[in-house]
C-alpha cells in the first residue's frame, strides 16, 4: 500500500494530513505486536489532547495498549464502527481501521514525526 | 484427561426429579412463603435425578487445575501454595467477631492485627503498618493518598509522578485516581531504572517515584540507594510497590533502603488465598513523617489494653469499612509463627534459588532479553523460535502443566514469566524443565502441532477472539 501521505510516530501512530485535520491510527508493525484486537476506547469527539498524552486505548488478546496522541488539538471525529469491527485495526490499519480525527493547533509537530522511509528504518533498528 | 461433560440442559430428561418434599405433608403456618407466590417451576429448568446432578457438578469441578493438583509457575505475584495449616486457623470457631463488637470483648482479635502489624514493620524496617487495604491497588491508592496528603502539608501536592515501563498496571492506574499525572521513565539496557534519565525527570512537579523492586523482569534495582537519595534531594517521594516482596522476603528491609511507602500483598508474599476472588489484603507501611497521616481505626496500645482509635487529627480518614479482610490477617500472622522468624528469609532464598535452577536450565533454549542477574523469576522471550508464547503456552496444557505468565511485562517480546516459588521441589522443577525442553523441541521440529495445540485436553485451542469479541456470559436455548 501506498504511504506516501502517512506520517509516523515513534510510538507506532500514523496521521494522515488533509487540510488542518489529521486522522490517526496505529501502524500495521504496531497491530501486528498488538495481536488480534478485541476492544477500542475511542477519545470523545470534542476532547482536547496535547502531543504525547494517553487518548484512547485498544485490548488486544494479549494486552491493552495505549494510543499516545501523535498530535495537540481537538478531537472532531471518531471512528465510531470500530465499536463493533474492532478487526478493522488488523485488517485494514491504514484505512477503515483509523481511530480519530484531530483538528491539530500547532503545525510545527509535524516535523516531529517520519515519514513512511524512515519509519521503515526506525523498525529495523528495534 | 476428563472429557468434558455434556451441558446440564442436554442430558435434561422431562419428568426426572431430584429431592422432591411435597408440601402437602406441613401445615399453612410452617412453610415460610405462602403457597399462592411458590412458582410452579422455571421454563427450561434442567430436569435430572440427584445423582446425575451430583455427578454432572463434580466432573466439572475435577476440570479446574490448581495449586493443590498441579505444578503452577505463576508465582507469588499470582499464586503461590498456601499451607492448609493457615486455613485450619483461620477457621477456628468464634475467631471472627462483629466489628462493632465493644473492645473489650475482642482483645484477642485486635491482637492478632496488632502483632501482625508488629511483624510486618520489622520484616520492611517501615515505622508503621495499616492492615486496611483490601487489596495490592486498594494499597497503592492509599500510599498515593498518604503522599498527598504529606505533600500537601508541607505546602504543595505536587503534579507528577514517574513510574517505569517495567510496572504493574495498577500503579498508573492508582497514581492517577490520587490526582497525579503519569510520567513514563524507560528501562536501560539492563531492564532496570536508570539513575542519569530519571534525574532528567526530576523537577519540582514530581511528587514520588512508584517502582517495583525487584521489578516485573525479576531484577533487583541496584541503583536504589543512588534513586531514593536523587528523589529525597528533590523533596520527592519513593513508592515501593511489593507486589514482589517473596524476592528478599527476611533479606532486604525496604524502609532501609529509602522507601517512604510500601504496600505488600498478604495474598502474596504471605501465602493467603488469592485469584477466584479473594478476599485480598494490601497493607500499607509508611515511613515515621508519613505515619500520622495513616488511615483510620488505629489500634493503640494503652496501659496492656488495646484500644481502637476512629479519628487522627491529620490521617486522610477511612479507605474501607471496618478494620480490613480480618481473617486474611489470621492466614498471614499463621504463616509467619509456623515459619518463625529465623526461617522467614528462607522463603526468599528458595524461591531465589529454584527460578534460577529453571533459568539456568532453560537459557540457551530460550532467548534470555536481559541478561543481569535475575531473583524470584526469570523473563525469557519467544524471539528466534517457530512458534508464539501462546503456542507453547497451550502446549504446557497438554502435560498438565499450568502456563506461566504470559505476555508481561510488555518491554519483552512475547513475554514467558517463570515464578516456581519456594515450594516447588527439584523433582516438580525438573519434570517441568524436561517438558519445556520437549515442547521447544517440538516447536523447532513440527510448529504446525503446537499452533493447534493443546490436543489432550477437554475442549482444543478455544477462539479466545471471538469470545472476546462476542461476549456471551448466559446459557439461552437455542433456536433451532
């Protein structure tokens, strides 16, 4: 799949960037450390979250993860279907497995995250 | 290997009975409920003889693995053996008493928490005990409380506390529910803290330091001495979570080494019933500037007489009714009089010594993460193998053998905890090691057969995602 327009962070999200609006999910390296997911707890839609705070987390088989937001802002969406297909985070992580949307305020954390080459790289060395 | 019995309702036959009183025989004014509310039965209520319905329940129960039947490296952290010595105590006639019974009347009880008390300060060096808590996180948020509530006198709660990637789960958790934000601090290479990058950490917002010592890879944290001293200099505090204490049970006194609160777990360390519900106990030991700020009843001793204090000026109040789960206390006080204290530290030396026979016997068959030394437990990962924790896992069923735990702490991949604890003989810890030796040779040679495993066992490999996904937790007739 083409992840050209994926940005990651080091604690495995993705953002995908469409005008002020971020969407977030978990990369497919993390649903596959993750396991089978059984669970989501999705952010409220309107909650506020600075970059690094615990907003959300999955339960998989073996754990429950937490999802550290890869961006600060507010919350405007959430993927409300995972309610009843959480498979869609190992299924599909990059599409219909998305967890929330952000409305992101500062622009400059952007270049905190890697892009798909060097995410690919930063999972080697782990 | 049982097979597992046919559901209660599918060898249900109309007609059948078990105990059948007919009510005719009694008198109106004997029977307790009036005849017009008696039901005339339940749809679907399963229709079996007394000895069918007897058989069906005890095959069920001859299903359940545990400590009494079978080897269970789960370890203290879960469950380690109880001796039955300490529940024929805690069975007495009359030990139990109503907990608004007057003082007076129960000396003897207030004695029991007293002298357990007593035992548990010298055992952590601590200046003094609560034995309220219900359980290890109950503990933890009461120590957590106490903090702030210090904090708090000396002017300002703070914001922050640090906890390690290595912890339990319960400590952000408890941390959290005291008013504190959570600051995770990454392991080093060794799987311990490391002293440079929490003193990074260190401002003036950070209120204490939760760590587990030895913690969750069963490494003891040298640099503690180094940590408590950097955390004091900051006017921070040290929580020691104890979930571990059967590492240096009678070796190490954790007041000694700069913990300023400590919760342990009589179901724990002090071999009282644990899983299946409990009831837990969580004490809490405190450091002499943080004692006042324990919570109530307190029991006093006044001239040879033991009274019960229900208010303290500065303590943060009552966390739980009455005095705590009284009758663990019993277990705990037992257990450690049947030890004695010149033997309490052998606990600790032998659950030691058999997690490292099993470490030293089964490294170089499996991948070791962190190397250092390692006490009560050893952390090996299913790196390099064909197979997942969980295959081998399931596999250990098939020889009756209770899995370790799994998948924890999550710094490893596909973490395999071993804890035999101290009860476990050579023989017990051998037949496990050449087990796991088999199944890692089975692994190597035919993974498709342990992916598919367990094979011996009443039900195969379960769909434990689908159960998790679709959860069903009643019986319902089925439509067809």
């Amino acid at each position: 799949m083409d992840l050209t327009n994926y940005k990651f962070s080091k604690d495995h999200e993705w953002v995908k960037i469409e005008d002020d609006i971020a969407s977030v999910g978990v990369s497919d390296y993390a649903q596959k450390e993750m396991g089978d997911v059984v669970f989501i707890e999705l952010p409220e839609k309107g909650s506020s979250f600075v970059k690094g705070d615990a907003c959300s987390n999955i339960e998989s088989v073996k754990a429950v993860n937490d999802i550290f937001s890869p961006l600060s802002g507010e919350v405007v969406d959430v993927n409300t279907t995972l309610e009843d297909t959480p498979e869609n985070v190992n299924k599909d992580p990059y599409r219909s497995g998305w967890i929330y949307k952000i409305k992101f305020s500062d622009p400059a954390e952007l270049t905190d995250l890697l892009d798909a080459n060097q995410y690919e790289e930063y999972l080697k060395g782990i | 290997m049982n097979k597992l019995p046919e559901l209660i309702f599918n060898i249900s036959r109309k007609g059948k009975t078990g105990v059948s009183v007919s009510l005719n025989q009694f008198p109106d004014e004997l029977i307790a409920i009036n005849k017009k509310k008696l039901r005339n039965g339940i749809e679907d209520f399963p229709s079996l003889s007394e000895v069918e319905t007897v058989r069906h329940f005890s095959n069920l129960a001859r299903l359940n693995h545990s400590v009494d039947n079978g080897f269970y490296p789960l370890g203290s952290c879960t469950m380690k053996y109880n001796p039955k010595v300490n529940e024929k105590i805690a069975g007495i006639d009359n030990l139990s008493a109503h907990p608004y019974s007057p003082v007076d009347l129960v000396q003897g009880n207030l004695r029991i928490i007293k002298e357990l008390e007593e035992w548990l300060i010298e055992l952590t060096g601590m200046d003094s005990f609560t034995l309220t808590p219900s359980a290890g996180a109950h503990g933890e948020f009461t120590g957590m409380m106490i903090i702030r509530k210090y904090l708090t006198s000396l002017g300002d709660p703070r914001k922050i506390v640090l906890i390690p990637d290595s912890a339990h789960g319960t400590n952000p958790a408890s941390a959290h529910f005291a008013g504190y934000d959570i600051r995770e601090i990454p392991s080093n290479d060794e799987g311990i803290i490391d002293l440079e990058e929490l003193k990074k950490h260190l401002d003036e917002d950070v209120a204490a330091l939760m760590m587990t010592n030895p913690n969750t890879l069963g490494i003891f944290e040298k640099n503690i001495v180094e940590i408590s001293k950097a955390l004091h200099d900051n006017g921070s505090m040290l929580y020691m979570d104890g979930a571990n204490m059967n590492a240096f049970l009678g070796i190490v006194r954790p007041g000694e080494i700069g913990a300023d609160v400590i919760h342990l777990n009589l179901h724990k360390t002090f071999s009282t019933p644990h899983g299946g519900g409990g009831p837990g106990s969580g004490p809490i030991g405190v450091s002499k500037e943080l004692s006042k700020f324990l919570p109530v009843p307190r029991i006093t001793s006044e001239g040879g007489k033991l009274k019960v204090k229900y208010f303290t000026e500065e303590g943060i109040g009552r966390i739980k009714n009455y005095y705590g789960n009284f009758l663990v206390m019993v277990r705990a006080l037992a257990y450690l009089m049947a030890l004695g204290k010149e033997n309490v530290s052998l606990v600790a030396e032998d659950a030691v010594l058999n997690a490292n026979y099993i470490r030293k016997e089964l490294e170089g068959h499996l991948d070791l993460p962190y190397k250092g030394k390692t006490l009560h437990e050893v952390v090996f990962s299913d790196s390099g193998l064909k197979v997942k924790t969980l295959d081998i896992a399931k596999r250990l069923l098939d020889y009756n053998i209770h899995p370790f735990t799994v998948y924890f702490p999550l710094i490893i991949h596909g973490a395999m905890m071993i804890e035999p604890t101290e009860t476990e003989s050579k023989e017990t810890l051998d037949n496990f090691i050449s087990v796991m030796k088999t199944i890692l040779k089975e692994a190597e040679e035919n993974p498709e057969y342990l992916k598919n495993s367990p094979h011996n066992t009443p039900v195969s490999r379960l769909d434990e995602v689908y159960a998790a996904r679709k959860l069903i937790l009643r019986w319902e007739k089925s439509e067809v």
